[in-house]
C-alpha cells in the first residue's frame, strides 16, 4: 500500500493556480470536464492555443507536457496532440453541477449576467485586448469545418471578453454557464452554417466592443446567446442530439 509520500497528488491539488503552466493545464482540463474535448480528440496547434488561451507558446507547451506527464493527453514527434484521458475529477464535478440545471434556467441566467459584463467590458477594454479578439476572430473564419478547434476558440474568444470587464467573481460564474452541456454544443456546431453563424456574431460583438459602446455590445452579445440556445433547442427537439 502506498504511504502518505507517495499518493498520487489530488488533480486539484497538482493544479494550483501559480504559473502559467499551471494556467494552461487548467484550461484544457475545463474543455475536457465540459465535454468540448474528449478522448481521442485531437487539440489544435500550440499556436492556436497561445492564440485562444492569449498566452505565450512556451507556456502552452509547458502545460501540454504537464497533462502528459499526468496522463490525460499523448504528446509524439509528427503527430498532434491527443487527448488520451478524461480524468480531470475536480473539473468534472464542476461541470456534472452546471448540467443539473434546465436549459431554460441556464440561459436566462447567463443572459442576465453577461449583459452585465459584456456592457462593462466594452467601458473597459483596451487597444491590445480588441487586437487580440480580431486575432481569434480572423482564426475563426478559418474552422468552419472543425468544430473542435472552433469550440476551443471559442471559449477563448468568451472569457477573454469576460475578463475584460474587470470583475474576477462574475467572470467565474459566467465562465462555468457557457461551460453548459458542451457535449451537445459539439453536436450543434457540427451543424453546416452554424459555425459561419457564430463567426458573423462574434464580429457584431467585436464591433460594440471596439467601439466602446455598451449597448451596442450587450445587444450582440444577447442576439448571438439566443441564437445559440435556438440552435441547441431546436436539434434538442428533432432528437439530432442526445
């Protein structure tokens, strides 16, 4: 039997928030605790990464080999990336809490909260961060065929207008409802025009934000929320998704 030395640390307790590193391994074990990456899936470049995580590749790959090390993805030569576990138990408890909740419930609260702020992001933002959402925008266009990796910029794209409003609370709240039923998501963005749809919303959005115009943000951001609980609703109804 092992002694108390020699456990295996706690996945949280290995993944505490004090490097970079440690910042990336916890984004990428949230995509898998929420179901928008699963095992077997491939993840986008380390470039794509450092774009939608806005860190430096250096710290990506970093905590890419941290996750292998643990375990949860296969990193070799000439191949991409994988994901090879989806043992991230502390994520996952999280996630398994949101899912308890009716879609109905959870979209009118994330429409509360993010018009809140996203109305306080556009007062708050600055030249570097809107040149950072026209980075991941201009990539977005590009994965109208690859779900996976738009659902990865997309998360990105979200928090990074979240933390842009400045408070860390209604940040995190906001962060674990779009973190909702991700694995229908996945089925709704595999849907032809659906991503081109979010694309040419994310860009209203964008546009509020750069000019510095709450209402015109909040309202974006409110027309994209409706049209992607719509999308998820309607394939919920036909049976497309489980």
């Amino acid at each position: 039997m092992d002694t108390p030395e020699h456990k295996k640390p706690h996945f949280d307790e290995a993944l505490k928030p004090a490097s970079a590193r440690d910042l990336v391994a916890r984004k990428i074990a949230s995509l898998i605790a929420t179901g928008a990456l699963s095992v077997g899936d491939e993840l986008p470049s380390e470039r794509e990464l450092a774009v939608s995580f806005n860190i430096s590749r250096s710290s990506v790959r970093s905590g890419l080999q941290f996750l292998a090390a643990k375990g949860v993805l296969s990193i070799a030569q000439g191949v991409k990336t994988r994901v090879i576990s989806a043992d991230v138990t502390p994520d996952t408890r999280q996630a398994q809490r949101i899912n308890a909740y009716s879609l109905e419930d959870v979209e009118t609260a994330r429409t509360m909260l993010e018009d809140m702020v996203v109305r306080s992001a556009a007062l708050r933002i600055d030249d570097a961060t809107i040149a950072k959402l026209e980075e991941m925008l201009d990539a977005q266009f590009g994965m109208t065929n690859d779900p996976i990796r738009f659902l990865v910029s997309d998360r990105g794209f979200h928090l990074t207008i979240y933390e842009a409003s400045g408070n860390p609370v209604l940040t995190d709240f906001v962060a674990d409802l779009y973190g909702y039923e991700m694995t229908r998501r996945r089925q709704v963005v595999a849907v032809p025009g659906v991503i081109e749809a979010s694309c040419r919303e994310h860009a209203e959005i964008l546009d509020g934000l750069r000019a510095r115009d709450p209402a015109a943000a909040g309202a974006a951001f409110a027309r994209h929320l409706r049209h992607v609980y719509a999308t998820t609703r309607s394939l919920m109804t036909k049976g497309d998704i489980s």
